[in-house]
C-alpha cells in the first residue's frame, strides 16, 4: 500500500514537531495555529490559512460554509487542536471537510495533549 503525499506530510509534521517541541501542551488553538503558519513560512511549505470550504447539496453550493485551520499544498486538510484528547467529534470535522472539498488527506494534530503531540491521518 502506497502512503498519498507521503513527503507532503513528512514536511508538515515536521513543522507541527517543531511547535510542539518549543511550546508543548497547554496554550490555546489560536497559539499553535500561529506559530505552525511561521513554521511553514520558514520551511517553504505552501499553505492557505482558515481556507474556506463550500459545501454542496445535491450539487449546489450552500450558504453554509466550513473553515480549514490550513490547507497545505493544495490539496491536504491540516486541523488544529488543543484539548486533552481527541474525540470521534474532531476526527468527523476532518472527514467532512475531506468530502466537501473531494482532497483526499487529512491530518489532525492535537497540541494539548499532555504526554506528546497527537497526529492522526484521515484518508477519504
């Protein structure tokens, strides 16, 4: 079985290793949502930040949208949290984002656990 955009997400976590290692658990989102943007600035990955998702029924767009922490490299879904663990709720936000936008990866980095950086693939 073949890994999708295996160097794409060796790059990205790198970055989000880098920010655990300098700020571990406790802060919240917004903190780690800001110094991962400077980490992949630094590292040249291309992302877009609170990148806005349509969602569509019955193939029209809704009023309705999502909001990804970042999509990196045009085509992966990277959410953000800082909570003492994940629960079913934030790993289904990844999956709806991956069907609204049809991308196929999704990662999910949770910064607040207190015992390491949490890193869950999410493939649609």
């Amino acid at each position: 079985m073949q890994i999708i955009y295996k160097n794409e997400s060796y790059a990205i976590n790198g970055a989000a290793f880098e920010v655990y290692k300098h700020l571990g658990h406790g802060f919240l989102e917004a903190v780690y949502q800001e110094a991962l943007e400077q980490e992949f600035i630094k590292r040249n990955i291309p992302y877009e930040r609170e990148k806005e998702l349509t969602i569509c029924y019955k193939e029209k767009p809704l009023k309705q949208t999502y909001r990804a922490d970042f999509v990196c490299f045009g085509s992966i879904i990277v959410e953000l949290k800082a909570v003492s663990h994940l629960e079913d709720s934030h790993r289904s936000q990844v999956f709806n984002y991956l069907k609204a936008t049809g991308y196929k990866l999704g990662i999910l980095y949770n910064f607040g656990h207190y015992d390491g950086l949490e890193i869950e693939r999410k493939l649609s």
